[in-house]
C-alpha cells in the first residue's frame, strides 16, 4: 500500500491483544475505524472473522492486516511492535469472496447471511439429518444420509473442511469444496469441488424429525427447510500479508503437514 494511509486498531478481548494494544497506541498513531482507510486486527481467526463480518453487516469494506494474538492465526500475520509503516507499505494483497447463504426455515422465516470461511448444515439431534442436494437446480444426490454437509472457500478450506477431510483449495482457484461430515448413504461418497459460480441448494428432507441448523461460520440458524450457497461477489474483502507469509502459501504449505 502506498500514501498516506489512516489506521484504524481493533483487538480482541483477550489479555494479549489488549496488552498489545496499548503498546501499539503508545508507538503509532491511529483513527476511528470510520475515518480509516485500513484496519489493524489483534487476536487470532475468530477475531478476524468477526471483525471481517463487522465490515460487511456495516457495507465499508477495508482492507485489513491481522496480527496473531490466538492460537492459530491462520489468517493473521506474525506479531510485532517494531516497523508496523513498513510492514504496511510491502504486504501484499489478497482478494476474498465471501459466500452467501440463504436460508428458509420450518416456520416461513428467511435470512441472507455471508461467510467467508465456509457455510454448514449441521443435525440439531440423535437423528442423523437427511437431505437432497441440488447443484445449479439439477439433484445430483436425492438423498444424503449425514451428519451434516459443508460448502468451503479456499480460505476456509483449511479449516472445518479439512477437519471433515475435505480438500485443500489453492487460493485463486475459483473453487468451492463441498463435503460431508461423517457421511452413512451415500457409501462412497465424498465430496465434489466445484466451480466458485455454483449455486448449491439444500432441502431437509424431514425437517421435523431429523431438524437441520446452517452455519455460516459463527452465525447459525436452527430449525431450516432449505439454503442456497452462492458465492458473492459484490463484496470481496482484502487482507494484508507480509511478503514472507502470505495466504497461498501457507494454504499450499498444509498440503504437506502430516
């Protein structure tokens, strides 16, 4: 980034982050998150996310440069005091599309929530949830017999994705993943990747008995009939990375963590 660059500094609520806080706010100047044309985020992926979701429930999209006071950080940079400016100037930029769930429930209700990670449909019971997946209006699975199922970005693919074994997408690939969680009928089925411009929809079978919540990374609806995940690309975010740790490499990099 070049210029004159107004900074905005958030943290999260834990000790670290708040402590690193005020030694960033002892050594550098900084604006209100509304006058900014960036934003300084300290704590670990959930911060990041929450703070990436703040952004787009408000509709001003800035870029944004993490520091890891988590566990993680798989979206964060390392943390340091010194040459924050110059950190600043030299990182490179990354272009996120978030996902776009819709969601109808049981009783008529709709939401439209975005994810950048990933959106999951998860059994609320005992019961193992049933449903039928669509791919661009075509049923390419008239029954699902699951735990659940998610839909996962690149940048998300890494994370509940890869813990339900799904694949690791490269960034910029213009990919989803969609995989099951603990999958029983179909036997052999894993997964599909698709192309980013898919439309995939979800109906619950028997919403009653096997009732079915979507998550949308941290924000879940209960009791749902149908979604429909999209990507949207009417509000890409962009995250800052030092040249040394960027996203892609670090994506490209877990492919080989045994």
């Amino acid at each position: 980034m070049t210029g004159e660059v107004r900074r905005a500094l958030v943290a999260s609520p834990s000790p670290a982050a708040k402590a690193a806080e005020e030694r960033l706010r002892a050594a550098y100047d900084f604006v209100p998150v509304e006058q900014a044309d960036m934003i300084i985020a300290l704590g670990g992926d959930g911060f990041m996310l929450q703070t990436l979701h703040a952004m787009l429930e408000g509709r001003r999209i800035l870029p944004i440069f993490g520091m890891n006071l988590g566990t993680v950080g798989f979206l964060m940079n390392e943390w340091r005091l010194e040459r924050l400016e110059q950190r600043i100037e030299a990182a490179k930029l990354f272009k996120v599309n978030p996902l776009r769930m819709t969601v109808d429930t049981v009783d008529g209700e709709r939401f439209s929530i975005p994810a950048i990670n990933e959106v999951s449909l998860l059994r609320e019971t005992r019961q193992t949830a049933k449903l039928e997946v669509k791919v661009n209006d075509r049923t390419v699975l008239p029954e699902l017999v699951c735990d659940g199922v998610l839909v996962a970005t690149p940048a998300g693919s890494t994370a509940y994705n890869l813990s339900a074994h799904g694949p690791i997408l490269p960034l910029g690939s213009a990919l989803v993943a969609l995989t099951p969680i603990s999958p029983f009928r179909p036997r052999r089925w894993r997964g599909a990747i698709l192309p980013e411009n898919t439309a995939i929809q979800f109906t619950v079978l028997d919403p009653v008995k096997r009732p079915v919540s979507a998550v949308a990374d941290q924000r879940e609806v209960r009791d749902i009939a149908q979604v429909e995940v999209m990507i949207d690309r009417a509000t890409p975010l962009t995250l800052l990375f030092d040249p040394e740790h960027t996203l892609d490499d670090r994506i490209a990099a877990e492919q080989f963590i045994a």
